[in-house]
C-alpha cells in the first residue's frame, strides 16, 4: 500500500452472513472472517493520548460486522468494497486493506480459505486559499510568492488535478493588527487528494515554511498563508467537519471573505461550501459580501500605469 508507513491492523472480525451465489448459502448462511489494515498518521495520537487523534477500530470492527450480517451480496468482493468505503469515509483514513476469508465456499475440493483483498485509497475534493501581503524571503514580491505556492502545490505527493484561480488583490481583513498593512494578493487552488486532512494541512504548512510564514500575530502581514477551505463535497454530504483548533473545517470565517469566494468562484463556477447546517452555493454567499472589494490584479496594475 503507498502512502504513510504507520498502519491499524484489525484482523480476525468474524461474523455470520448469507453472501454468496448459491441459493443454500443465502438460506442457511456461513461464517465470514476479516481483516482490514488502514494507512493513517499516528504522530498526533501518539503525541498527545487522544483517541480523537486516531480511528476508533471498535467502531471500525461493528462496521465490518454490520455489513458481514447486513444486506445478502452474491460476491464477497462486493462485501470487500462495502467494507473499504465505510473504512475510508473515516476522516484520518487515508489507505484501506480489507480482506475478506470464505473457509466454507463451496468451492468443490478440498481447500484452506478463500480470500479477496481489496485496496482502495482517498480520492477527495478540496479548496485551497493562498495569500501574502509582505515580500518573501528571497525578496520576492506578494503575487510571485504566491505564484510559487501554487506551483507547489503541484509538487504535493498526494495531491492532484490541480487548478488554480486567477490572482486577485483585496484589503486586509481582521482586527487591530491589519491597520497600515499592504493589501493582499489572493488565489484559490481546487484539487483532489488521497491525504487525511492533517496530513494535507502539515504539507500546507511545510510549503508557507518555505516562504518565511511566521504566526505571532493573529491576522498580521504574512509572507505566505495557505488555509485548508473545504475538504470533501458537501453536497454530496461528504465532506469533513471538525471543531479541532488546529484544524478548523470548513474554514471558519470562508463564507464572509470575498478574497476567498470570488477566486474559488473564478476556478469553480459550481462552487459550494458548508456554513453551519446548510450548503449555499458561492455566488449566494459572494453576494453577501458586496461591500467588500475584490480586483483580478491585471486590472489593478493597470490602473496603476
């Protein structure tokens, strides 16, 4: 499996179910045993004792029991992936093993144990906002930094189909610290990733690290900040919500910020987040933020030639 080394291995979850092609086994049932192994980043669990930092494998192993007693399947293959894709909704899931033992297939001679091993990996959706307001630290100006991040994102293992808005220009937002700061230079990047929300967050901030980010200041000039907007598809219902400090989502504050709703809108035009328990549509929440102005920086520099 690729991806992160530190793995969960649940193994030996039995129960009874009725899969199977034949007539007598959905009848009279069998015995199914399985295992599944899960790719997830123990540092913060290990770190801090918090069962909230790691899967639950109780919760994991009724889960498999609920779909081994569950619904008949004629293929265990089909109970495999059932299983997978519960395992992987888990938010700090990043990979999936599930193996699914029949010792009582009827398979005709004699045998040991069948087995079907499915593997499966994240595949989410995710927004991204970039900004800066002070040169880098390679004296390099607000919208080249940003420029760079965003060719950095490409570079992050585990993140694809990259797409990145345009470049907008904005005033500081926030409180006393934003007085006398430059304006900002704004983007929004979409993509897909196989990483757990932390994971992706600690590669955002390796990438604002790289550009001299410091965190003294709540809402002071930054050389680089990258926000984790959104992960997952909320109008699917699936997307991730956490009230963790460290990892806000969605974005707490994304919805009343123009500097992140009109690029996000300017790279997806069917755009959507979660703010509280509904799902509003950008142009709706955009509209909310009239008096906050918002310029491609090709018009700015114009204006200023």
């Amino acid at each position: 499996m690729p991806g992160r080394a530190d793995e969960i291995r649940l193994l030996g979850v039995a129960a009874r179910g009725h899969h199977g092609v034949l007539d007598f086994e959905k009848r009279d049932g069998q015995d199914f045993v399985v295992d599944v192994v899960m790719q997830v980043d123990l540092t913060a669990a290990g770190r801090t004792d918090d069962l909230a930092r790691t899967v639950n494998y109780a919760e994991v192993a009724a889960d498999v029991v609920d779909v081994v007693t569950g619904e008949p399947y004629d293929l265990i293959e089909t109970v495999a992936s059932v299983i997978a894709d519960r395992v992987l909704a888990r938010p700090l899931v990043e990979h999936v093993e599930v193996t699914v033992h029949k010792p009582q297939a009827p398979v005709g001679v004699p045998f040991g144990d069948v087995q079907v091993v499915v593997r499966r990996a994240k595949d989410v959706p995710v927004v991204i906002a970039l900004g800066a307001n002070l040169q880098g630290v390679d004296g390099a100006d607000p919208d080249e930094t940003v420029r760079e991040a965003a060719r950095r994102l490409h570079r992050v293992r585990g993140l694809r189909g990259v797409r990145v808005s345009r470049l907008f220009v904005t005033a500081p937002v926030g409180g006393e610290a934003v007085v006398g700061q430059p304006d900002y230079v704004n983007a929004v990047a979409v993509g897909r990733t196989r990483l757990a929300p932390a994971g992706l967050l600690a590669q955002l901030h390796r990438i604002e690290d790289e550009h001299g980010r410091t965190r003294q200041v709540r809402w002071g000039a930054r050389t680089l900040d990258l926000d984790l907007v959104q992960y997952g598809d909320p109008r699917a219902g699936a997307d991730v919500t956490s009230s963790v400090p460290e990892l806000l989502l969605p974005h707490p504050r994304a919805h009343e910020r123009a500097f992140v709703l009109q690029p996000w809108l300017d790279v997806d035009p069917d755009a959507a987040l979660r703010v509280g328990e509904e799902v509003v549509a950008v142009p709706d929440l955009l509209r909310a933020t009239a008096d906050q102005v918002v310029r491609p920086l090709d018009v700015t520099r114009a204006a200023d030639r």
